[in-house]
C-alpha cells in the first residue's frame, strides 16, 4: 500500500467515526485534534490478548501492542481483577494522600529492582518520569546540563513549569535548551559495532566536555534499546562505558527503561547486562499494561536529594493504575516474561531471517526480547514507500504494524509478550503476506527520510 492508499484508508475511517457520532447525536459531532488523532486502524470497542475488536465484532491482530504497553496483553484478567477491585474500593486520594496500592505498587517494583535501598517516585506518564529523573539529577548533583543520544525518545512535553508562578518549584526545572547535548551512540545496523567502540569512547568524552561548559553534567540519559526509532539496540559494554564517563564527571548515569523494562526486552532490568549500574532506571508502559503509570527507581539516598513537594501531580501513584501495576509486577515474576520474551525474539528473528533470505530488500532485520523490526533497502538506499507497502499490506489484512526508523524505512513489531502458538502463526502468516505483497511498491524517493546505506 503506497503511502496515499493508506492516508486514504485512514481519511476513510476518519469519515466513518464522524459521520457515526454525527447521526448518534443528529448533528455534525466533535472531532480530536488531528495531533492527537489515531492513524491507525478502525476504532476499537473490546481486545483480549494480542487481538483487538471493533463492535461488529472484526478481529485485529495488535502488532503494536498498544503503542509498546500492553506487554502481558489486552486485558489480562489478573490486571483487570486488580484495577476493577480497586475501583471498587477506593479511586483516588491526591498525590499528598497515600493508599495502600499505591505502598504495595513501590514494595514490589522495589523488590525486582536492582538497588540494595531501593526508593521509587511514581509518575502517570512516562514523560513525567523522564522530567522527575532530570531534576532528581540536578538536585543530587548540583549541576545543569544534560547529555542525550541521537534517535533517542524520551516524551513530548515541555514549558509548563515556566508558566508555573512559584519559584521553589522551577530550582531544579529545565532544562534549557542550551543545556542539552546530543552525542552519537553506535548504530547496530552497521557491521562493525564491536571497532566502534573506542570511536565511541572518544565521541563522548568530547560530549561529556561540551556538557561541562554548560553548568556541569548532572545527568546522562540513554534507552537500551531506542524502540521509537526501530529497535536499535545499545550493547552492554557501550552503556558501561556511558556509564564509567558519566560517574567520571560527577554526573548520574538515567536508564530509560520505559519501553524495555519489566522484562519487554528480555531482562527484567538492563542492569543486569551490565557492569556498572545506572544510578536512576525509568519504568512505565510495561508496568501498567495499558494503565497510566510510570516510575523513577534508584537508591533512596540519590532519589531523596529532591526536597518535598518539588515533583508531585495529581494523579500520580493513582491507586486504580497502583493497583493494576502491583498485579503486573507480580505477573512479571510468576510467569516469567522475561523469559518468554527472550524466547519469542529469538523464534521472530529467526522466522524473519528465514523471510528476509526470499525478500533480499529486508536488511538489518533485529530483535530485542519481545520487539523486532527490519529494514526496507531497495538499489542500495533505504525506502520508505516500501516501508510504508508492508505496514499498508499489513493493515488489509488486519495487522497493525507501526512504520518509522530514522529513515522512515523501518517496519516495527512489537507484539505482547504474552503470546500463545496460534497467535504467533497467526502474525507470521500476515507479515508473511505483507512482505510478499509489498514487492511491486514504486521505488520510494531517498530524499525522504533516507539515503544510501
């Protein structure tokens, strides 16, 4: 499917859900801002496992896992018992009241995580969780500046504490635009990972330089695997080096696990991979598994550098979402997803390897627990219309696949974790027949997003 035939399927359903609320109400009904908007698919009414249905009953295979949280799958029965019991008991209490969930939430992530004294601050959204480890990393520190990787995704909001009269709460805010440094990490697609190692070492040192000029490294934030920009994964021995040079300047090492954590990408935490230990990990999408919940994790000592009050939100440590991620970590351990989604990387990558053998234009193909994607090459340059072929080809035949990658030629799948045999059949068969469909694709314009490899 070229990328008009899938704008015009969207555009379809679009017209389809306005023109329903329309008649449901007699008149021309609200529609969502188009930022917001969903893309992809029809609308959905109920899901159970990896399928999700609209109200005529139509299945759909969710090869996105609800954008990477529904790790266990839709609906898992213990998650929903946990929240329904919940709901039944108490909503919410405000982020200065506690609730027993919301103890028994910070208990058990406390208790899988790597830290001797762990001590958890709990957020609602990831991106909230990534703004509270910046500023624990200033408090702790005394320093300013922020040190980031290229294709790294860390969330979406920014400003409103500059918008925010009281002054106390903006001490450890930002951070400024000017102090943000960007290094490059690695690309896994390349053959030789393993010699870039020590041109690594050196570009960040160089980073690390830059970053000091700006107030002082307080913080080094890095995702194991940067899923948003196609599953490209950072080896162990380059997160200790990150590691190592961050400490080195006084700064803290943030892992940001909140696409990998829990097990989504095969460990429980990255930690374990690693020599040295992040001194901040980042849980959300997995911890929840669909509910609104993420958490900063480290050493109390670290997390407790920040003064009361400073980072609070309504509805974090929400005792409905507390009570469903206190069901997850459990779930976590007694059926060793971890486990299962090393298992379930290790059988799509080889299915896709055999795939890629007949279709010679799937380059790079990766998988990291439970995540997977490949690239679309065709006449040496990537291509994002044939990227664009496979997720389309994908969607006819009720699959949802997310596209992207830093070339806009890279088709992800992120299935549960969680899947039984006919489910997985069942995707491969349709990624099968997508690929196969996507072959007579126009040749995409390198100009868009791509160039040569």
């Amino acid at each position: 499917m070229t990328e008009a035939m899938t704008e015009g399927v969207s555009g379809a359903v679009g017209d389809v859900r306005s023109d329903a609320r329309s008649k449901e109400s007699g008149r021309r009904g609200a529609v969502e801002a188009r930022s917001t908007g969903s893309t992809l698919g029809p609308e959905f009414s109920t899901g159970s496992g990896p399928w999700l249905y609209t109200e005529d009953g139509t299945a759909w295979f969710d090869g996105t896992a609800g954008s990477g949280a529904a790790t266990l799958g839709h609906q898992h029965p213990d998650v929903t018992a946990a929240a329904v019991a919940q709901l039944n008991r108490l909503t919410h209490t405000g982020c200065k009241l506690g609730s027993d969930a919301r103890r028994r939430m910070i208990e058990r992530i406390g208790a899988l995580s790597p830290y001797a004294e762990p001590a958890v601050l709990p957020t609602a959204t990831g991106a909230e969780a990534v703004e509270s480890a910046l500023k624990i990393a200033r408090a702790a520190t005394g320093h300013q500046a922020v040190l980031a990787f290229r294709h790294g995704y860390h969330g979406k909001t920014a400003g409103a504490l500059a918008l925010t009269w009281r002054a106390e709460f903006k001490t450890y805010g930002g951070p400024r635009p000017d102090h943000v440094v960007t290094a490059e990490l690695p690309d896994p697609r390349a053959e030789d990972v393993a010699g870039a190692a020590e041109h690594f070492a050196a570009g960040l040192f160089a980073a690390l330089d830059a970053a000091d000029l700006r107030g002082g490294t307080a913080a080094v934030v890095v995702e194991p695997v940067q899923v948003t920009e196609g599953v490209l994964a950072v080896p162990p021995v380059i997160l200790d080096e990150i590691a190592r040079q961050a400490h080195s300047r006084g700064a803290l090492l943030v892992l940001d696990e909140i696409y990998t954590g829990l097990g989504r990408a095969g460990r429980l935490f990255t930690a374990e991979l690693m020599t040295e230990r992040p001194d901040l990990t980042l849980l959300g999408k997995t911890l929840g598994n669909g509910f609104p919940v993420a958490a900063v994790v480290g050493e109390r000592a670290v997390l407790d550098a920040l003064p009361p009050s400073v980072q609070t939100s309504t509805f974090s440590g929400h005792p409905v979402a507390c009570a469903a991620a206190a069901a997850v970590a459990e779930i976590v351990v007694r059926q060793d997803l971890a486990g299962r989604a090393r298992a379930l990387g290790e059988r799509l990558r080889t299915d896709l390897l055999v795939l890629a053998a007949r279709h010679p234009w799937m380059r790079s193909v990766r998988t990291a627990g439970a995540l997977g994607a490949f690239d679309c090459v065709r006449e040496g340059s990537f291509d994002p219309a044939l990227a664009k072929a496979v997720t389309g080809g994908a969607l006819r035949g009720r699959l949802l696949l997310f596209g992207g990658g830093p070339e806009g030629a890279t088709v992800k799948i992120v299935p549960p974790a969680l899947l039984a045999e006919s489910d997985y059949r069942w995707m491969m068969e349709a990624i099968t027949a997508a690929v196969a469909g996507a072959e007579s694709a126009p040749a995409g314009d390198a100009a868009h997003g791509g160039g040569r490899i």
